[in-house]
C-alpha cells in the first residue's frame, strides 16, 4: 500500500504529514486542509521552522516538492520514504493559512538616477577692461600719430600693440589674457609720445583672477622695470593701469641720512593726467586733427568745463588750470578724452592735493562722474 502526498513550501517544508493529507498550491496562495482525524508525525529528514508568514508580502519563492510513500513491511511497520525536488519562482504575493512557512526575501537596491550637469557655455567667461598708459622715450609726438589712416600711426600703432600682445600672452596671466587694442597716442611733457591701449582679460572661474595692481607689476617684470619694451625706451616712471601707479622707490645704503628739503620760491606744479569717456559726443577722425574746426571747439569747451569745475570745488586755492590735450575712440563708437589739470606745490598753498583728492573733486561736482557741461559721461571711465 502507498500513499503520495505532495506540497509546496517557501524554502522549507511542512512540519507534519499524513496519508490523508491534500496541499493545494498555486501562484497566488498555499492552503494546508487538514482532515479531523490526526496523522502521525513524519520521519521527513526537512527541519520545522517556526516563522510565521504575514497575511501578504512580496517574496522570492523557492517552491519544494515532496513525494511521501509509505511501504508495509512483513512485520507490519510502515516504513516512509521522502523524494524532495525543489524549483525557484519568481515573486508574487503570498497568503499562508495553517502552515508554519520561511519566506526569503530579496532585497532590491536603487541606485538614484544620473542627473546631467548642464554648463553655460557664457557662465564665467564674461571679460574685462584694463586702460595700459606709459610714455615712450624713442618716439617724439606728431600730429601724424593721431591721424589714424597715417603710415606712421599704423605703423607705430601695431608694433606697439604686438608687444603688449607678446608680453602678456607670455606671462603668469595668460590664461585669461584675450588680447591688446584700441591704441592711441598723446604728446608728454617732454615731447615724447604717450601711448594708450586697452587690454581684455576673460573671467574664468576656475583661473586667476587679475586685476590692474597685478596687471602693473606684470607688465613691470617684463620690461625690466619699465625700461625697455621691445625695441622701445620707456619712461619708468610713466606706467599706469586702470589709474594704478607705483613711483619708484629710493633706498639708501645704511647709515641712513635724514634730509630736509626747504622750499625753493619756484616750485614745479604738480600735474594729473584726467581722462574720462564722453558718450553722447561720437568720435570722428577730425578730433584726432588739432587743426580741425570740431577738435578746436570740443577741446575749447571741455577746458572750459574741468576749469570751471575745479574752480568751484574744495581744491579751488591750489587749483591753475586744466587743459585738453587729445581725444581717442572709446567702445561703441564713444570719444576717451585726456586732459591734464595743474596745480601749486609750494608750501603757501593751504591744503595739499593728490590724485585722490582730484578724483573726489571731480566724481563730487560732476553728478557722480555722469555729467560734465552739456557733455554726458561714462561713470566708471574716470581715471586721474
């Protein structure tokens, strides 16, 4: 006599068999019926567990299957034998009723999704405007470096600006270095020729930022200390950026000897380079002609204006005269003026004036650098 009895668990089996017994199994539920009369245990080889199942779960099920048979002996003894064939399905909920069951559970990790940085091709790359000015010794001012279809304002004009471009472009600030232009010439006072240039540097987040005092010891360091630029002599003292200048300094061999100056009855006046950029007056090439009718007239007024106002300002007891001395394209079209304002250095005068005090004077009468006569300004185009 034999009797077949077969079940599926969740990686265990059942605790107790019986010839009588009937499991049911399909992908959604395991139901164990019973029948009243009680079946003697079973001497399966499959340890019990005791962990009980929830109502309702989402599981990986290892699915068992179990062929019981029972063999009567001569002596009357029944004698078991259990085959156990095991398959793994995949998870599904489970409900368990009247079956002590094991569940494994496989535990799924989600990695979060890759979000793409997107970057601003135009973020950080924005530039910025440095003014370069210094004298050159070997050059003497004509009318015809201010005549921009001349030979010699071309000629002059881009070697000069090759250099600077040179110079930069092989310092510890090229990274942000984009390149040198707008040149322009003025006469100095000793009849040499003042050199102007614009110089755009690019805003890079991740690279040195320059700014005009590291720009001037660049350009310092390169030229043996504003002496010798390419083929050019340079006043060493004659070096500004942006309105940064640096005079030069004296030391003296120890013992150090204290002196006096005593003021001479003639003093030489002190005189500040004043520039600005006017932006309702459009350049044209007769205001680099000083023998034209428009450069006579703007530089008659604008002389006019910067004396009227230093005249009228806290300075005003110091204060000679200013003086326009050339005009330059500025960007979109606007005209750069350059001027130069004299003032008393004698011990009678009764307040001392530097370039800041000058400054202050001028942005304080002219509407905060935006105003001068009829003239509208640039308000961040002052330099003195």
């Amino acid at each position: 006599e034999s009797t077949t009895t077969e079940a599926m668990t969740m990686t265990t089996s059942i605790l107790s068999t019986s010839a009588t017994e009937h499991f049911t199994t399909n992908m959604e539920t395991s139901t164990v019926a019973q029948t009243s009369t009680p079946a003697p245990p079973s001497t399966s080889t499959l340890a019990p567990t005791t962990t009980a199942a929830s109502p309702e779960a989402s599981t990986t099920l290892t699915t068992s299957f179990l062929s019981t048979s029972k063999t009567s002996t001569p002596s009357g003894r029944e004698t078991p034998s259990t085959t156990i064939q095991t398959s793994t399905s995949s998870a599904v909920p489970v409900t368990t009723s009247e079956a002590f069951t094991t569940r494994t559970t496989s535990l799924m990790t989600v990695e979060p999704p890759i979000v793409p940085v997107t970057v601003n091709p135009n973020q950080g790359t924005q530039a910025k405007e440095f003014n370069v000015t210094f004298t050159v010794l070997t050059l003497p001012f004509t009318s015809s470096l201010q005549n921009l279809s001349s030979p010699l304002y071309m000629a002059e004009s881009r070697n000069i600006r090759e250099e600077l471009n040179h110079l930069y472009a092989n310092s510890r600030v090229n990274a942000t270095f984009s390149s040198c232009q707008s040149v322009s010439f003025r006469p100095a006072s000793d009849g040499n020729s003042t050199v102007e240039l614009t110089c755009i540097f690019k805003k890079i987040a991740n690279a040195q930022q320059v700014d005009r005092v590291l720009l001037y010891h660049e350009f310092r360091d390169n030229t043996e200390g504003n002496t010798t630029f390419g083929t050019y002599s340079l006043d060493s003292n004659s070096l500004f950026v942006n309105g940064y200048h640096e005079s030069a300094v004296l030391t003296t061999i120890a013992p150090t000897v204290i002196t006096t100056q005593t003021p001479s009855l003639e003093e030489k006046p002190i005189e500040f380079n004043v520039t600005f950029v006017i932006t309702n007056l459009e350049f044209t090439q007769p205001l680099q002609d000083s023998n034209s009718p428009l450069y006579k007239s703007a530089s008659f007024v604008i002389s006019h204006q910067l004396t009227d106002l230093y005249n009228k300002s806290k300075i005003n007891a110091s204060f000679s005269a200013c003086k326009t001395v050339s005009f330059s394209p500025a960007n979109t079209g606007r005209t750069s003026v350059y001027a130069i304002c004299t003032f008393q250095n004698d011990s009678t005068a009764p307040q001392e004036v530097d370039r800041v005090i000058a400054y202050g004077e001028f942005r304080d009468n002219t509407r905060s650098t935006s105003t001068l006569g009829i003239y509208s300004l640039d308000n961040n185009s002052l330099y003195v």
